[in-house]
C-alpha cells in the first residue's frame, strides 16, 4: 500500500500548496470576522442562497434521473431488440442447416441410387448375354 499512501500524500501536499497560494486560511477567518460582526446581512445571504439552490438541486436531479432511466430504458429496449434478433438470427441458420443437410443428403442419395441402378443394369445386362449364349449354344 505503500503507493496508495504516495497517492495520498501528493493530494494532501498539492491541496495544502493551492491553499496557501490561494490564501484560504486568511480569507476563510476575514469572512467569520465579517459574519460575527453583521449578523443579519449574513442569514439573508445563506437563506438567498439556500432558496437559489432548491431549483438548482431539482433541476440536476431531474437531469440524472432522466440520463439515469434513459439509459436503463436503452438498454431494457437494446437487450430485447438483440435477444429477438440473436433468435430470428439462429432459427435461419438453422432452417439454412437443415435445407443443406437435406439437400445434401438427396444428392448423395441420387449419386448410390444411380451407382446401384448402373451395377444392377450390368448384372442384368449379362445375365441376359450370358442366357442368349447358353440358348444359341443348345
């Protein structure tokens, strides 16, 4: 952890750096002195600002809710839009699959049945060649 504590000290150190050239510490006790000495003037000022920031604090909370369900809408809508695509995507390869697996299989099936019809041709052919020399031979 030695390198979160570098991290750390590095941010304390640049912090304590802007403070002192930025002045806080003198310019944070001039504002005390000047709220202890007008009380009145300082209420009105936290109560101005206060009533300033309502409207302020709704509008960005209106805004990050907005963002905030835009995006769960988003992705919501994104997800189911993909999930149907991803199904309609997989049952064409499918349908696609089997067409060529079929188609396929008639070929190989058209391919024995004229290897067989040929061979079965043949054997017929000289069954018959070999009849008619057995009845010209008698």
């Amino acid at each position: 952890m030695p390198v979160c504590q570098d991290g750390e000290e590095d941010i304390s150190t640049m912090v304590r750096s802007l403070s002192e050239y930025l002045e806080l510490d003198k310019r944070a006790s001039a504002a005390k002195d000047y709220a202890l000495d007008h009380p009145v003037i300082t209420v009105f000022w936290i109560v101005t600002t206060a009533m300033c920031g309502i409207p302020i604090i709704c509008f960005f909370t209106f805004v990050f809710a907005t963002i905030l369900f835009s995006v769960a809408g988003f992705v919501l809508i994104e997800g189911t839009i993909v999930t149907i695509a991803a199904l309609l995507l997989g049952a064409a390869l499918l349908i696609a699959g089997l067409l060529s697996l079929g188609f396929s299989l008639t070929i190989v099936m058209a391919f024995l049945a004229i290897q067989y019809s040929q061979k079965l041709l043949e054997q017929v052919n000289s069954r018959v060649k070999s009849h008619k020399q057995l009845a010209t031979s008698e």
